[in-house]
C-alpha cells in the first residue's frame, strides 16, 4: 500500500463510519460495524482479559485511531495504559476528522483530536491513565525496546499485506511479548494461525464480530 488520497468515507451497519481504500480495495474496519468490531476483537476479546494495573498495548496499524480511542475511554478502569502504535500512512487531518467515533459515544472530539494531532515519536500523556506512543514507520523494519502485555494486531488482511501476515513477522511479536501476554486479531486464516504457533503462541479460535465466524487469539505460555 502506498499513500491514497482518494480514500472514502462509508458508513457501517452499526453507524459508526470506516474508510475504504480503492488502491488496495480493502476497508479498515468490517463494513458490518466498525465500533462493533474493535470492541469485540480487540477491548473485549483482549484488554477485558487482562487485570494488570499497568498496562503496556502494542497496536500495529493505527490507521483512524478507533482502537486507541476506545482503550482511551476504557483505561479509566486501569491504573494506567502505556499504548504504542505503529502505522506506516498516517491519515490526513481531513481523514480522521470526518470519522464519527466521538459522536457515537456522545463525547466532544477533545479526545479524539488529541490522539491524532500529539507528536508521532514520543510518549503523550493524554488522560490521567492513558499514555500514547504512536511511531510512525513500517513495523517489519522497527525494532522496539520493550515488551507487552496486549498486542492489537489490525494490520490489512493477508490477502492485501501478505507481508504482514509471516511467520518472521509473528516471531517479532512474540518476542515483544510478555510471559501470559495476549495477542488478538480479526483474523482466523490457517496460515496465519501455524503462523502464530511456529512462533511459538499458544493460539485458539474463538467466535469473530458480527460478519465473522471466527477470530484468533494467541497467548504466550
């Protein structure tokens, strides 16, 4: 994929919107409801398992900051969320802005702006429990220092970033996760579940969001 500045805006069936992308001809989120779907793969199949206090998320793919934005809202019921996100394209101001997250929640857009405009490169305290580390670059070529707890893995399918969905890029993964830390993803791909298990994840298929039977989520024993 490459920068698209013919990207369009749709509405999903839960109301909330999503962006299409004609170049690759792959929305970001599930045209069945873009809301519906980050809360049931990534906050509920993810961030509710966990009780840790200090919690430390990686995001690969930041894209319209729907994930970031409701761990956000969601991090009052944590000591503190430490979320890094790695997105190769950021959006355009007039992108993320035309998205309707904040108005789904009844919220003002202080929040939603604050995710997109704070510095790329540099840990921002956004709230009292949320802290956001967004780095802008291609996360096969990064090297982070840490490990996580919680991995959201939102990369575009195996289909449209085939690259994205290796074997070696799952090892990197693995290696940047904590003991009993859990990964979870839209995806319920074969290969990309071996994928997951070479690199050594315990990995179970649980019920996908709406328009999906099936979704994967993968935990380091």
């Amino acid at each position: 994929m490459t920068k698209d500045t013919h990207i369009e805006l749709l509405q999903t069936e839960d109301g909330s919107h999503t962006l299409y992308a004609p170049l690759i001809d792959e929305t970001y989120h599930s045209t069945h409801g873009a809301i519906n779907e980050s809360l049931h793969v990534f906050m509920r199949a993810g961030f509710e398992q966990t009780s840790k206090e200090d919690l430390r998320v990686l995001e690969v793919g930041f894209g319209t900051g729907l994930n970031a934005y409701l761990t956000a809202l969601a991090s009052v019921s944590k000591t503190v969320v430490h979320y890094a996100s790695v997105e190769k394209y950021p959006l355009p101001q007039e992108l993320w802005q035309s998205v309707n997250y904040p108005a789904m929640y009844g919220q003002d857009q202080s929040l939603f702006e604050r995710l997109h405009t704070s510095p790329w490169n540099i840990e921002t305290k956004l709230t009292p429990t949320f802290y956001l580390y967004k780095i802008e670059g291609d996360f096969s070529s990064l090297f982070l220092q840490e490990q996580f707890d919680l991995i959201f893995y939102d990369a575009f399918s195996p289909e449209k970033q085939p690259e994205l969905w290796s074997e070696s890029i799952f090892e990197k993964l693995y290696i940047h996760t904590k003991a009993s830390g859990i990964l979870t993803t839209y995806c319920a791909k074969g290969s990309v579940r071996r994928a997951m298990q070479h690199a050594g994840y315990e990995v179970e298929r649980i019920p996908g969001p709406a328009g999906k039977r099936e979704m994967l989520r993968a935990i380091k024993r």
